[in-house]
C-alpha cells in the first residue's frame, strides 16, 4: 500500500476488535480508535500499535449515547472527512445471562443500544461522508466491515437479547450493502464464533469442554488474529463483487449437521 489510508474500528483496543486494529496497523493502516475506557487505561495498547509506524488515535465514547455519538462523528468529519474503511465490532455481552423467560427490559434495551443502535446511526453518520468525498472523488476507496456474531442466527435461550441485537446488526449490514452498492462502497458482515477474549472468559471452562466434544469441528478456540486477518483481506479489496456477503470465523460451528 503506497499511503496509508485510516480506519476507524470501534472498540479497537481489547478482544476482537484489537485483533482487527492489529491486522490494519501491519498491513499499512492508520488508525482510529475508541472505547468506554479513558485514554490512561489504553496507553500501552496505543503504543504497540504505533511500534510499526501507524498512526493512531484515541477517543473514549460510549456509542449508545447518542450525544456522544454524534459528536464522535462530528470530530471525525472535522479530521479527516470521509473514512477509507469504518469496523462496526463494538458491542457488548448481557450482564447476566439469564433464561428468555427471566431476562430483563433493562439489559434487553442495553444491549439494542449498544449492539445495534449505536452502529447503525454512526455508520449512517460516516457513510454519508464517504458517499460525498467518493462524489468529489472517484478514486477515493471506502469500505464498511459489520462485526456480528454466529448468534446473529444460532439461538441461545440464555442471552436471547445478545442474539435479537446481532441479528438486528445482520440486518443492518444487509442494509448498507443494498444502499451503498450503487456509491462502489462495499459492506461486509462478519460473524465471529467462539472467541478467546475477556467477553468469553466467564465462560471459558464451558466451552473448553464443549469444543473438546465436538462442538467446533476444528477443535479449537477462536483467536482475535483469526477474525482480524479475514477484515484486512476484505479492507484491502480481496473480495470484489462481494459486497452485502457474510463470511463467518467459526471453525465450522455454524455449520449443519446430521
């Protein structure tokens, strides 16, 4: 890549989404980056990231605000107009995974806030950037990465509210795709499966037990890395024509089965 072109990835310094922000900043990517936490408490990630020459900047927001959102697009249009490439992985687990038949309203409006609404009204703020300045310029590459989850279709009675707000996320990315096709701006939805990170980790003894079974046919737990190579190679133009496609990163748990 002769220039470096920026990304944002939301949540960009933990789990998945440091996975993604670490495939970008090798292959020539700068970088911008946000999460709940202060800027203190990420200095050292920011640091590593930078090791090979990214550029990389920091916001702390909360995305299911909307004030804060919006002047989070707001600054982002002031700096650099419109993104090369926007990676919707923010999200968030339900505090409690209770059964569909105990959960609550409360944690059932979180998560539509944070998983879906959040990213659905920023990629409609920032698309709306990348459509003028690919109008300016036809030359300008612009790219949109969705990440859900397997549970945007696999039912778990337990975080019924996980799986309603990833699936409304699906939707969203089918959305864009049909929407911004026409502007040559292609949008990707990428499902995540079981994922070694600390939104996991509570779980961990669990599911060590159930790949071990059989439960992934690959046999293993899914690393940040694997989820950030496959965003890199559809950021960097990989995958032509394929806009509006879903590619999971599951080692075959998604996959029927007899």
């Amino acid at each position: 890549m002769s220039e470096r072109r920026t990304a944002l990835v939301t949540g960009g310094t933990r789990g998945i989404g440091l996975g993604i922000a670490r495939a970008l900043a090798d292959d020539g990517w700068n970088l911008v980056l946000c999460g709940t936490r202060a800027e203190a408490d990420v200095v050292g990630t920011l640091a590593a990231l930078r090791e090979g020459g990214a550029r990389v900047t920091y916001d702390a927001v909360d995305l299911s605000s909307s004030d804060q959102r919006s002047r989070f697009a707001q600054a982002i249009a002031s700096r650099y107009g419109g993104l090369h490439a926007i990676v919707n992985n923010a999200g968030r687990a339900p505090r409690v995974r209770a059964d569909i038949l105990d959960a609550s309203e409360e944690s059932f409006e979180e998560l539509i806030r944070t998983n879906l609404q959040g990213p659905y009204f920023l990629t409609q703020a920032l698309a709306r950037a990348q459509v003028t300045r690919r109008g300016s310029d036809p030359a300008f590459a612009a790219a949109i990465v969705f990440i859900t989850s397997v549970s945007a279709e696999l039912a778990s009675t337990h975080r019924g509210d996980y799986c309603i707000s990833k699936a409304g996320l699906s939707m969203a990315a089918r959305l864009f795709a049909l929407r911004l096709a026409p502007h040559a701006i292609p949008v990707y939805e990428v499902r995540p499966g079981i994922i070694d990170t600390d939104m996991t980790a509570g779980v961990r003894e669990v599911y060590d037990q159930r790949i071990a079974d059989g439960l992934v046919p690959e046999r293993r737990w899914g690393t940040p890395a694997d989820v950030g190579r496959l965003v890199a190679a559809l950021l960097r133009g990989d995958a032509p024509y394929a806009t509006g496609s879903v590619i999971t990163v599951d080692g075959g748990l998604s996959l029927p089965r007899l």
